[in-house]
C-alpha cells in the first residue's frame, strides 16, 4: 500500500492506493499463485503434453497452433466464468453450482459427465506411463511395460493422490514444469539441428490442413488439452479467502493458460511434428527422441524422469475425481477423511488401471473420446449456463425486494424447520414446492424455487365512501398511525388484509388483494441441518 497527498487551493486530499488487485502484492498472495499455478500445470499438462505432436501432425502447423491459441482463450475465458461463479455464490464445485442452478436433475446429469470426463484422462495418463515404462523395459531392464505401469501405480500415484490437499503437489509441480520444458527443448534442438525433416520433406506442412482419417481425433486432443475447469475447483478450498485468493487464482489460471501450457503445448507439437512427421506416435515418448546420444544410463535417466512426471500428473488428477465421487455418495461439505480418501483412490485406480492395461498405446484414444463429449459440456456448456443463471438471479435480485431473511441476524428471523413429507399431508402449493425441492439435499446444498403468487383479481379493488361504517372504524383504530393514509395495510371487519391505495376527502380505495398476487416469489432454501431422530 502506498499514499501520496495531492494538494489544491482550498484543500489537501490524501489519496491512499492499495494493491488489493494485484496478487503478487503480499507473501500469502504470492504463495497461493505459486502454488495454485504450479499445480494447475501438474494437473492440466500431466500427460496432455505427450501426444501433442501426434495431433499437430495430423493438423499442420498454422492450423494446429491456430486451434491450439482458440482452444486456449475460450478455456481461459470459461475458466474465469467459474471463478466468478464460484465466488459470486460462494458454491466450490460443479454439483452445487448444478444444483442451485437447475435443481437435483441437473446436479445429477453433471455429476455422471464429470465423473466420466475425469476418468478419462485418469485412464489415459495411466496408459501414457505404461507407453514410456514398455521403451524403459526395452533395454532389457526388469518387468515388462505394463507390469512397471502397474508397480508405479502402487508405489508412486496412489500415495501422491491420498494427500489431503491438492496443493501439496506444488513441489513436485514446480519440478515437473521443469520437465516438460526440457523435453520441449530436447525435440527442439533435435528438429532444428537435422533441419526440420518433416517440414523439409512435405510430411509437416506449415501452411496447408493435411486432410487423413485421424483429423477428427486431432482436433479432439487440441480440444481437450486446456482443460482445467473442474482441476480447479478443488482448489479454491484451499486458497487464501477474500480478494486475495480470488486475484491469485484468477492471475494463476491466465499464466497457466495462455502462459506456460500454451508455449509449451506449441513448442511441444510443432518440434515434435516437425522431427517425426507421419512417423509421429500418440505419445512422442514412444519415437526415438534420444537416439545414441546419451547411452544407456541418459536414456534411463531421461526416461525415468518422464515416469516420475506422468505419476505426478495422475496424482493430481486424481484430486477432482475423489472429490467428485465423494460428493456424490457423501453430499457437500463432509470432511473428507483419510480412510474414505484411501478407499475412493483404490477403487478409482483400480479402474483407471484396468482400462489402461485394456487399451494399450491407445492413450491417444481415450483423450479423443473425452476430448469431443465430456469437456464439451464440462467445460464450455455448463461454465456459461451457470454464468447465465447467475446474470439472471442478479437482474431479479436489482428489480426486487428481500421480504424476509434468516441471514439478517435478528431473532425474528431465525432459521425455520421443515418436516420432509409435510407436502403430502398439508394441501398447500408452497409447502408442497419446499417439500419436493428439499427432498435429497445434503447439509450445506441449497436450491432456489421460484413461484408465482395468486392470481390479481380486479374485483378486490374498490372504493368505500368516507361515512361508511367500516372507514369510521378504520379511522379510529388506525388514529394513532395518523389514520387511512395510502400504503397502510389494514384488517377489515372480515379479518381479511387489505392496503389503502387512495385516501380521498369523499373515498378510501382499498386493495383486498394478497400483497403477492400477481408477483413472482424467489426463495433460496440452503439445508443447515437434518434432524433424522423423529
């Protein structure tokens, strides 16, 4: 924070300017970009980065990084869509935001695609280890390629994945980041000192779509490549609260997206591409990157680091997937124990890994089916109809008037208790809306329901002389409010409400009607407790 005193002829203004928006500004801000990004990379470049080539040879090279720097804005855009969301209605995953949004059906339909959009790259990642365990076992090391796969699973994933916290991967992140950069550099150096060959020879082209069978596939890896929505959501639990987990966050998805993963993902594809041509494998680690450069011991060397890598990027990927299936059998907001953490991240391996040991050097695959359904909707559909129902609860939310509140603080307005199945007895239309939005929330789920009120009837809207009976009795129990004056409400002799609309010398115009004919009703119920014992 800095100040600076400006001076006019009349007076001294002290201007104090704070750096509230820069994330950078203080050590806690600085801490959980860092981390935040260093992650982010982990999870979204984990083992997407490896089959970039492939998809860039298929694509060509103003083509691909065209779609490459598309794919990254509109990713980088969706993104910041949830940031907003997330912040905007304090709801930390994709489920809530669901079910606020759309109501139980919908919660449901986006927990099936994201459990099935993040089994897919949990799957593929594992296969992308099992390709670079089989070069390893090649040399005639111990295992073959699918039991190394297996053995790391064991020994490295499922250890990193049961960590508490995603962001404790931040070392290993930092580390990785590494990696990927001086493996874009090694097909770099190699591309330019044998002089592009595939760009030389044709199979590459700069300018041109190489039109074949696999260009669908191509286009869906680009399509998945920048994924990062529903990575990120676990990870707003874990930042800093305020403006400066929020800033850290939005400035680590920018350097993340449009920084780090789209220089390397295109230093990756086009190198690559441009070395192997059409010789270029689903995953680039499979082609001889190394040659006889380095010998037996450097080819280890470099290999094992890949390894390492990869296990380190299906750790944290595993991060929104457990997060994803706990909601879905515990509700939101149930700590997540160590012992159901273990047991979600042994099934959810289990699996990946049989789909991997099914689908052999077919990682390529998997990402492509994922990359043109799940992410899809994941990522691009679901972040915007959030963002639409959020522009539109504020709209209403400008036009409107709060009538009541249990968020206020008074006593009046405390939190109410509803009895589930009170619908089906009370032949109300609201406790009966309350009953069926209520019925399978968790604690701490909220919904909204909106209801129109009763019909306005033009009949209930007349006028009663002054020396009637009725205004005289009026006038005399409201005297101490100053009598019938417009806009008070008043009980007729009926015991009915009504509100004065007109106070004239000759006629009171009085309104019979209910206060919410004619208007439309939002209630946002949130559960803040069940009570199971009756």
């Amino acid at each position: 924070m800095s100040g600076r005193m400006r001076k006019s002829r009349h007076k001294a203004v002290i201007v104090i300017e704070t750096d509230h928006d820069n994330p950078l500004a203080s050590s806690s801000g600085r801490k959980a970009f860092y981390s935040a990004f260093t992650t982010f990379n982990l999870a979204v470049m984990g083992s997407s980065v490896l089959p970039m080539p492939y998809a860039m040879s298929h694509t060509g090279a103003a083509i691909g990084l065209a779609t490459m720097l598309l794919v990254a804005l509109c990713n980088d855009f969706t993104s910041m869509l949830m940031v907003n969301n997330a912040y905007e209605t304090g709801l930390d995953s994709y489920e809530s935001l669901a079910l606020w949004a759309g109501g139980p059906k919908w919660k449901v339909f986006t927990q099936v695609t994201l459990i099935a959009l993040l089994w897919g790259p949990n799957s593929g990642g594992l296969s992308l280890m099992g390709d670079v365990a089989q070069v390893i076992t090649n040399l005639g090391w111990l295992l073959n390629g699918q039991a190394l796969m297996v053995l790391m699973t064991i020994i490295a994933v499922y250890p990193l994945s049961c960590q508490k916290h995603m962001r404790s991967l931040e070392s290993a992140a930092g580390v990785g980041l590494l990696i990927v950069a001086a493996l874009c550099g090694l097909l770099g150096y190699k591309a330019w000192s044998q002089g592009f060959p595939a760009v030389a020879s044709g199979e590459f082209p700069l300018w041109s779509l190489r039109v074949t069978a696999d260009l669908p596939e191509a286009f869906s890896l680009l399509g998945f490549a920048f994924y990062l929505q529903p990575l990120m959501m676990p990870i707003i639990r874990e930042m800093p609260e305020g403006r400066t987990g929020r800033n850290a966050l939005s400035a680590a998805v920018h350097a993340s997206v449009l920084g780090s993963c789209l220089v390397l993902y295109a230093c990756a594809g086009f190198f690559g591409a441009a070395l192997f041509g059409h010789s270029t494998r689903g995953n680039v680690m499979v082609n001889d990157i190394l040659g006889d450069s380095l010998g037996r011991l450097g080819f280890g060397v470099v290999y094992g680091a890949m390894m390492l890598y990869l296990a380190a990027g299906a750790a944290a990927s595993q991060y929104p997937l457990r997060a994803a299936i706990d909601m879905a059998l515990m509700g939101a907001r149930v700590p997540m124990t160590r012992p159901r953490a273990m047991c979600i991240q042994g099934v959810t391996l289990s699996v990946s890994l049989c789909i991997a040991l099914l689908n052999p050097g077919g990682a390529e695959k998997i990402y492509a089916l994922v990359g043109a359904s799940g992410v899809c909707i994941v990522c691009y559909v679901l972040p915007v109809w959030f963002h639409l129902r959020l522009m539109h609860v504020r709209r209403q939310a400008a036009k409107s008037q709060i009538l009541e509140s249990t968020k206020d603080g008074s006593k009046e307005n405390e939190p109410m208790a509803f009895e589930i199945g009170a619908g089906d007895i009370i032949n109300n239309p609201l406790f009966q809306a309350f009953d069926g939005a209520l019925r399978g929330l968790a604690v701490g789920e909220s919904v909204e329901l909106q209801m129109s009120g009763p019909e306005w009837q033009s009949e209930l809207l007349f006028s009663v002389p002054r020396d009637h009976p009725e205004i005289e009795r009026l006038e005399g129990r409201y005297k101490n409010l100053g009598g019938l004056a417009e806009g008070l409400a008043v009980e007729l002799a009926n015991g009915s409400m009504a509100v004065v609309v007109e106070a004239g010398p000759e006629a009171v115009k009085l309104d019979a009607n209910s206060m919410m004919a004619g208007k439309t009703l939002l209630f946002t119920l949130e559960v803040l407790g069940i009570d199971s014992s009756n």
